[in-house]
C-alpha cells in the first residue's frame, strides 16, 4: 500500500480511537451518581470498570460528597477529586498517586498514603492525620494543614508555598528541597525533620519546634522576622537573627 494511503488509514483508526472515548463533560448526573456510588460502598474497581466502559480515561469523581467513606487501600489514582467531600474519610495506604485533590479532606485519614506528584492546591487539611504518606513532588500551594499530623511524612521537592501549617506534627518529616516560601509553620513541630534545601524565604517560623535557625542552618531563605547576620570571627558564616 502506498506510505500516504497508509497513513490515512491509519488517522481514520486513531479518530475511529478516539472517537469511542469520553470526557467527564460527556458525563451524564445519572452515570456520575453510578460512579460515585459505588466508590461510597468502597468498590473503587467496579467504579473504574464502569467508568472505562463510559468510555472514559480518569475517575470523575469531582465535586462527590464522599464524606466519612471507607476508601481504606484505594487505587484513586489520576482520579479527579476536585471540590469533593472527604471530610473524614478513612483513606489509609489509598493510591492518589496524581489525583486532583482540591478538596475538603479535613480530618481525614492519609496515613500511609501515596499523593506522589498530587494537585493539593488549596485543599482543606485541617487536622488530617498524614502520617507516613508519601507526598513527593506534590503541589500543596495555599492548602490549610492546621495542626495535621504530618508525621514522618516524605515531602520531597514538594511545594508548599503559602500553606498554613500552623501547630502540624511535622516531626522527623522529609523536606528536602521543599518550597515553604510565605508558608506559616507558628507552633509547628520540626522536631527531626530534614530541611535540607528547603526555601523558607519569608515563612512564618514563630514559636516552632526543632528548626535550626543557627550558623549551621540547613535550609535556604531567611524566614519572616529575621535577618541574616554574618560571623565576625568565621569568615563566611552566617546566622539568622529574630528582628522582632
């Protein structure tokens, strides 16, 4: 067959492909409120093949009042969480792994948890219990994580910016190469935590537990209310001063 015969026939399978798959706009309340439903009872993998037989490629599950649901070990993968309830939801070891999360998850259950590279932004944390969830590369950018517990949690290259992290348990957590600019960490507990990297530039660190604001300082940024002071008897040493 000739190569632009070929190539023809070729794009008319790909559209024939595409043509059988859905988006979320398609999408009708009665097949969402089937999806959601089943994900209410716990039986993501059956929401996921009903979903995939709708023709579509991502859990829809935005704006689901999932509030109190046993998600306990949940492959939510990709899923799309935006503006959902999970406010309590027990989401122990579930698989977020790059899901719009969005949402209200106040008080929820993450421990152990995996939201690798997970869209946080502006998500509703408050006293969330994080412990030991994986968090690597996700975007938590203005998300309120008042007094979460946030322990032993991997926040590796994470972005934090602007987030209120007032009161967590942030105790032996990873933060290497974190963005904490402008994020508000007042009676947080860094006790052990590695900040290896991590940019403070502007954070509120009042009053907080464990973070080392001395010549041997780890972290880059100089935190809201200090100044940096250089040693006049080590020559390229600096030190963090409390302004105020």
């Amino acid at each position: 067959m000739p190569l632009p015969a070929l190539a023809a026939v070729v794009g008319v399978v790909a559209a024939a492909h595409l043509g059988r798959r859905g988006s979320a706009s398609d999408l009708s309340e009665e097949n969402k409120k089937r999806i959601v439903d089943l994900v209410n009872r716990g039986k993501v993998s059956e929401a996921r093949a009903l979903a995939e037989e709708l023709g579509l490629d991502t859990l829809d599950l935005s704006g689901a009042n999932l509030a109190r649901a046993d998600l306990a070990g949940a492959d939510l993968s990709n899923a799309n969480l935006t503006h959902a309830n999970l406010s309590r939801a027990n989401l122990t070891s579930a698989n977020l792994d790059r899901a719009l999360l969005k949402a209200n998850l106040a008080g929820a259950n993450l421990t152990g948890a995996n939201l690798t590279g997970a869209n946080l932004t502006g998500a509703n944390l408050t006293r969330a219990n994080l412990t030991g969830a994986n968090l690597t590369g996700a975007n938590l950018y203005g998300a309120s994580l008042f007094y979460a517990n946030l322990r032993s949690v991997d926040l590796y290259g994470a972005n934090l910016t602007g987030a209120n992290l007032t009161g967590a348990n942030l105790t032996n957590a990873n933060l290497t190469g974190a963005d904490l600019r402008y994020a508000d960490l007042s009676d947080a507990n860094l006790t052990g935590a590695d900040l290896t990297g991590a940019n403070l530039d502007r954070a509120l660190i009042s009053d907080s537990t464990g973070i080392n604001t001395g010549p041997a300082k780890i972290f880059i940024g100089i935190p809201d209310g200090y100044i940096e002071v250089y040693s006049h008897f080590v020559p390229g040493r600096t030190n963090l001063r409390r302004t105020r």
